[in-house]
C-alpha cells in the first residue's frame, strides 16, 4: 500500500462549521485595570463567516475568517467592524477540538481591550 505524506494538516472546516462554539474571554491584566471583567460568549462559524452572538447588540456581525496550516493545528483570524463600537480582530490557534487566542478590541476612540480567549465546541 501506498502512503501520502502531507506538510499540512487536513482542513478543519467540517468540524469548525459544526454548530456553535462556546467561547470564555479572559481581558488582560491591562484591561483589568480599567475595569474590564471577563464573559463567556457563543461563537458559530457558518459558511465562511464568524458570528459572535452576543456581539451583535454592538453591530459587530458576522465577517469572513481566514484558515492558515500552522504548525500540526491552524491559524484563524477574523476581524469585525461595528460603526458605533470601533474594530474587533481574533486571531487564535485550532488544535485539537481547541480553538485559543488573543481578541482585540479597538474602540472608535483609539481605545484598546486585549482579551485572551479558549473556545470548545457546544455539545
């Protein structure tokens, strides 16, 4: 029998697109400073794009994320704009059943919130 080697790993669309990821943000000792407390939010990926639920009364809706081969995981990165709250980039590592990384949020005012976050996938 014959085997295939491959430099990187095999896609993780079908399991990212499958229902909904439960996502807790964790802000920095930065942002905890000012006040800043962590919450736990629904991401979903659908056809594309990155919805996360409970940003959406804020006008971030959902936006196209990118799957880069990193390492033996991938590499996701997503950035949403809301007119009236400013810019939110994710970018995070899926390895695993594990998706983690750092949220960005920048304020219309120039203002910065860093976030780390850990995401599963909703039973």
């Amino acid at each position: 029998p014959a085997f295939v080697l491959s430099s990187a790993p095999t896609s993780p669309l079908g399991q990212l697109e499958r229902g909904s990821w439960t996502v807790t943000l964790e802000p920095t000792p930065a942002a905890v400073s000012k006040g800043v407390t962590w919450f736990v939010d629904t991401m979903v990926f659908k056809r594309g794009k990155l919805d996360v639920t409970g940003q959406r009364t804020r006008g971030f809706g959902p936006a196209p994320y990118e799957l880069t081969p990193f390492g033996s995981g991938w590499s996701m990165t997503a950035r949403q704009e809301s007119v009236t709250h400013g810019e939110v980039i994710w970018t995070g590592e899926l390895s695993g059943g594990m998706l983690a990384g750092l949220m960005v949020w920048t304020k219309p005012d120039g203002t910065r919130v860093d976030f780390s976050f850990r995401a599963e996938q909703a039973l």
